[in-house]
C-alpha cells in the first residue's frame, strides 16, 4: 500500500463532499458562514492514549474524532468540518486503516460533520491528530471558563468516572476475561469499557446548554482539575457533594469502596461529559428546558466566593486529575 492507495483506503468510509470543501485539493476551501467559528485539535497516541491490546482501530478512529467534538462541545458550538493527520506504522494492515476509518467516519456523520482534508506519513507509533472546526448558533455566545460567579449552580451532563474505571478494568490482569485479541472484561462492566473507547461526546447537551450557563468546560483530565481551570479562570471557588456525583451502577460494582467511587468521580480522566455553571436564577428553567429534551443535568455543587474547591465541605486531600507533564 502507497501513500495514496492508503489515503484512498481511509477516505472510503467518509462520504465525499464536492469541491469547494475538499479534500482533494492541496488545500480545503471552505465558504465563511458569517458566525463566529471555533477551532480545536487534539492527538491520540498509542502507548500513551491507547493500546492495540486494549482498543480496536474502529475505537481509535471512533476516539480521535470524539476528543475534539466535546471540545467544540464545552464551547457551545456545532462541530463542521474536521481535518485529519495520521502517523501510520508500516504493520497497519488495509482492513486495520478501514477500521480506523470507518470508526471515525460513522462518528462523523452522526455529528454532520465534513471531513476536508488531512495528511498521511509513515511512523513507529500509530497516532492521529484531528482538527475540529464548529460554529456559535446565531444570537449565542461561546461558552468559556470566566463567566463562573459565587451562588451560580454547577452542573454536570453525565456520569462520571466510568472511563477511568473502564481503563483500569482492561488493563488490570485480575478482570481480563479472553487472553487473546482486546481485551473483554466481565460483562457487568461493560459500560465501563465502553465509556473509555468510545465515548459519546455531548455536543447537543453544549448547544442546548449554552443558551443558559454562565461558563463551561468538558471533563477529560478529571472532575476536579478541569473545574480548577473554570475556578482560575474565574476568580472563584466551588463547594461539590459527592452525594450528588452521577455515576453509573456499573462503578459501584467494579469499584470496592465508596472511596474508591468518588476517586474515579472526582479525579477520573476522559470521560468526555461537560461540567457547566448556570446563574441561580435561571437554574430552574436550565433543568426544565434539558429534561424536556431528555437530557439529563445533575447539579452537583455551587460556586464560591473563597478561592478554593471543596468537597463534601474539605480541601480534597489526593491527586485531582490527568497531567501529561509533571
Ligand atoms: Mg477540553
């Protein structure tokens, strides 16, 4: 397989777009909207972010793209058009590249969005590094991290701590069910393990969201160190309850103590649901208007005047999230 043949192979999956908006031409050429556009990128790395023991190349494919759209999620944004650049080691086979490509393509096309061009280059490591574009709905406003005032509500969309736990349950020998291929866990976890593949990025919870929150962020470090980035960026502090910290039923089974629940919860990375303030008195009409939608917002604490994250009333003694670089 050459350069192009490998390109051609990836491509397939994705329905093509005619020109103006590539890909195809050395660059992508893409009509202006008039709306106030957001641009994120983001890689995933094997051994770092995933490993081929564990993942299946759909999931990688299905991972890279995920990643980047609750990013555009956190922001309030419609994801758009995406580019894409692969770092291929020479072992991965045809169908592993259609894998690949069709688990990021079927991702895609749920969140309408145009894949406009991209790179190929031969690597040791497999990684891909996905470049996400969205726009702001008209008459809204991006959701950022500095809007977060003392008595606003913070809320989250989804259950935490399921991905880290999905992690450990497949890379910890004592769960694995198969020795060969990826790993399979225990059934009762399952939904573990799916959170940590494949996880569904919360983009229409962002966009119906963003018309009530005073500031936002997606949770991919960890509860606590990405609502320490909110407090900073806002000058406040946040009081959280674990009472009041979704999880799954599946965690409190794969997890042997309460403790060990609210660590995933608090400090779990990559679960990819957002963590969002809404001003008190718009809280009411918040919850209504996403429970109307089916989508659920879990309050989970308030923010503070004092200049610290407390939880269930103390300072959290422990680590607080994913850092790359210590
Ligand atoms: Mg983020």
């Amino acid at each position: 397989m050459n350069e192009f043949s490998r390109i051609e192979t990836f491509l397939e999956a994705f329905s093509r777009r005619p020109s103006p908006a590539g890909p195809g031409d050395d660059a992508a050429v893409l009509p202006a909207s008039g709306r106030v556009q957001v641009v994120t990128t983001d890689s995933l790395v094997e051994g770092v972010h995933f490993s081929r023991r564990t993942f299946r190349f759909s999931d990688v494919g299905h991972k890279a793209l995920a990643v980047n759209l609750s990013d555009i999620a956190a922001m309030g944004a419609r994801p758009t058009w995406a580019l894409c650049a692969l770092q291929l080691p020479e072992d991965v086979s045809t169908s592993d590249l259609r894998q690949l490509s069709s688990g990021m393509s079927a991702l895609a096309s749920a969140h309408g969005v145009s894949l406009v061009g991209g790179n190929v280059a031969r690597s040791l490591q497999l990684s891909i590094t996905v470049t996400l574009a969205g726009e702001i709905p008209k008459g809204r406003r991006p959701i950022t991290r500095g809007g977060a005032r003392p008595g606003h509500v913070v809320y989250v969309s989804g259950p935490l701590g399921s991905a880290s736990a999905g992690l450990e349950a497949l890379t910890d020998g004592k769960r694995e069910v198969s020795k060969k291929g990826p790993v399979t866990v225990d059934k009762a976890w399952e939904a573990l393990v799916l959170a940590q593949r494949t996880p569904s990025p919360h983009v229409r919870w962002g966009l119906e969201a963003s018309r009530f929150v005073s500031a936002g962020i997606d949770v991919s470090d960890g509860l606590l160190a990405d609502l320490g980035h909110v407090c900073v960026a806002s000058g406040v502090g946040m009081a959280l309850e674990t009472g009041a910290l979704p999880v799954l039923e599946a965690l409190l089974s794969f997890a042997e103590s309460e403790k060990l629940v609210h660590t995933h919860a608090l400090t779990g990375g990559e679960d990819y649901v957002l963590a969002v303030t809404v001003p008190k008195t718009r809280a009411a009409a918040f919850e209504r208007h996403m429970a109307r939608l089916g989508h659920g917002a879990f309050p989970i604490g308030v923010v503070t005047k004092a200049r610290e994250l407390t939880v269930d009333g103390q300072r959290w003694r422990g680590g607080t999230g994913f850092q790359h670089f210590t």
